[in-house]
C-alpha cells in the first residue's frame, strides 16, 4: 500500500470512530508516539504502550462528537486534524480539543505518530 492508501483508510476508520482499530491495523511493531505535552505519556513506544495510552484515554474521556479531516500526504508522512467535543471524566471539565497528528509511513507501517494541539 502506498502512504496515500494508508493515510485514506486511517483517516475512514477514525470517521468511523475506529481510532483503536486504526492503531492495530498500521501501528509498526516499535511505533514511537510523541505528544506536545509533558508526562508518563509523551513518549512511548511499542503496539502495547500504545494499547495502554488509548485504553487510558477512552477510561478518561467521553466523547460527545468528533470530526476527522484529512488526510495531507507529503512523501512518507501524512496529516490528520482531529476535532473533538469531550468531557474530562475526572473533572467533569466540557473541553474543545484541537490536535493534528503527524504520521510516519516505513514498511507500509507507522513508524512513528507525533501531535500537536491548537
């Protein structure tokens, strides 16, 4: 598969609310995930430290709508934008989030996953 063709299909699967099954299906072996923000979690590395991340993440959120735009390929790299309306389980805090991700392709995989928040 081509960049384009995986960055088309992750991008269906997260419309279709499948962000886990996006992840298991391209996630390379040693996927490295970078987040813009400080913590347990802004690097981790490996399909398991992912499972976690994400499994923490929906214990720790409820999602009232989210929109998915993109993909924007460049080479081996791609750029989804999502949008999300969500509630912070532990606070109860109503938030807007803004994030794009930025997707590295080797090997018909994603080698690596870094975000960014607005």
């Amino acid at each position: 598969m081509s960049t384009q063709d995986i960055a088309n299909d992750l991008v269906a699967l997260c419309k279709a609310g499948k962000f886990d099954e996006a992840g298991e299906k391209y996630w390379a072996d040693d996927v490295l995930s970078v987040e813009a923000e400080p913590g347990d979690m802004a690097q981790m590395r490996g399909k398991e430290a992912l499972r976690g991340k994400g499994e923490w993440w929906t214990n720790a959120h409820e999602v009232h709508s989210s929109e998915v735009e993109g993909p924007y390929v460049n080479g081996d790299q791609f750029v989804v934008r999502f949008k999300m309306d969500l509630t912070q389980k532990e606070t109860g805090q109503r938030i807007q989030m803004d994030e794009v991700g930025v997707y590295t392709i080797k090997d018909g995989k994603i080698a690596e996953e870094r975000f960014f928040y607005g």
